[in-house]
C-alpha cells in the first residue's frame, strides 16, 4: 500500500510550528507496512490544497490530510478536500449528533464546525471538537497533534501493507570509503541501503523478507570495520 501525506498551514511553511503530525505519521505507516511515498506541506489556500489532494488521490492508494479544520477563516481544508472531488460542503447530521451527545449544541459551535464534504464518512474528535472526515480514500484529521493522534487511531486498520524488517550496522569509516559495498549489497541481496553519517556511519537494510535482510547485514559486517 502506497500513501501520502499532506499537512496544511502556514505556520509550517515559515517554520513556526514543527511539523510533527508528518513524522508521527511516517512512523505509524511505516510499522504497518505502509510505503509513504511523499510528504507534503501546503498553505491554508483552496486552490492549492484541492490540486495536491486530486493528484495524489489518483495515484496512491490513500492520502492523509492534517491541519486546517475547524470554523476560523484560514481553516479551509474541509472545503478543500470537497472541491477537489467536485463536492459541496454541508452540514453532516451525523457530526452534529456526535458532538451534542458531547454537551455542545448547536448554539454553542460555530455553523461551520459540521460543515463537512457532502457524502463523506464523518470521524469524531476525540480529544477536541471539530471533526474529521473521510472522503473515498483521502482521510481528514485535526492539526492539533493530539486530536490527529487519537482521530488516526481510529481509521489505522485501513492501512495495511506487508511491513519490512530492518537491520543496522554501525560502521567506523568514513561514508565514502563505502560506496563499493553499498553497491555489493543492492547486488547481492534484495534490500534498500540508506547511509546516515555522524559520528559513525550507520547503515540501514531493509528488506521485506527478514533472513534476506540478516543476510545482507552479516556480509556487510564481514568487510567493514564496526563500531565497539
């Protein structure tokens, strides 16, 4: 299963806020087996969010949407992710009848918190407000990290692929003295390499069949010099 990850704001774009949401993310698909072909950060602009969920709608499996929920003016995600379907946005009575079994009627919320894609699957928010949605394969969730957390956690069965098993070794040369190995291992075995310098160089293989991967970190240990 291949998916992409798209989060909205302007706040990461100028780096004021971290963006956390993509890293948790990455590590959630990763550990279910789930290829996460591109991250992508986008403005609180319509036109911009609708182009990025129509493209990659069409060519991955699933896209996950954070960031942008919610009635203020720049949260515009929600009328973003319709547009790119060529949908309204409405009001869901499913998301208004979840929240007020939560004691917020309509008087107290703002009109636009359930103003969902029309035909959309509804997510409630468990840790806040304003709610979630899935729309065919694309997946809504908060910006707020702990609302995503908790929202994901929700839908996280629907992402399923065959996860890879991994295998480290920390080698005690510089990284371009490798070059002739790394080569030797993408020969010889069916894994990927990635080399990652600091005070060491560790180098990853990855492979999806596990005995492959030990058998390529075990012919790279005999012909490096390894970290005590």
């Amino acid at each position: 299963m291949n998916a992409a990850i798209v989060t909205v704001g302007d706040e990461l774009l100028v780096g004021d806020t971290e963006n956390t949401n993509a890293t948790w993310l990455c590590g959630r698909l990763d550990d279910r087996g789930v290829a996460v072909r591109r991250v992508t950060v986008v403005p609180d602009e319509v036109g911009e969010i609708a182009r990025v969920v129509n493209e990659y709608h069409a060519e991955y499996d699933a896209v996950i949407v954070t960031g942008g929920l919610g009635p203020t003016h720049d949260d515009v995600t929600m009328e973003a992710v319709a547009a790119a379907f060529g949908r309204e946005v409405v009001e869901n009575e499913e998301a208004a009848a979840w929240l007020e079994e939560r004691g917020y009627s309509a008087e107290d919320l703002a009109a636009e918190t359930t103003h969902l894609p029309a035909d959309c699957r509804p997510l409630p928010n468990d840790e806040g407000v304003a709610p979630g949605a899935v729309v065919e394969s694309v997946y809504v969730l908060p910006g707020v990290p702990a609302e995503m957390e908790a929202m994901f956690e929700r839908v996280e069965s629907a992402f399923d692929g065959v996860p890879d098993h991994t295998v480290v070794v920390a080698v005690d040369e510089p990284e371009s003295t490798l070059i002739d190995r790394f080569a030797g291992l993408r020969e010889r075995f069916d894994v990927r390499v990635g080399s990652y310098p600091g005070e060491s160089v560790r180098v990853k293989i990855t492979a999806e069949d596990a005995a492959e991967a030990e058998r390529a970190a075990a012919w790279l240990r005999d012909r490096a010099e390894l970290v005590e």
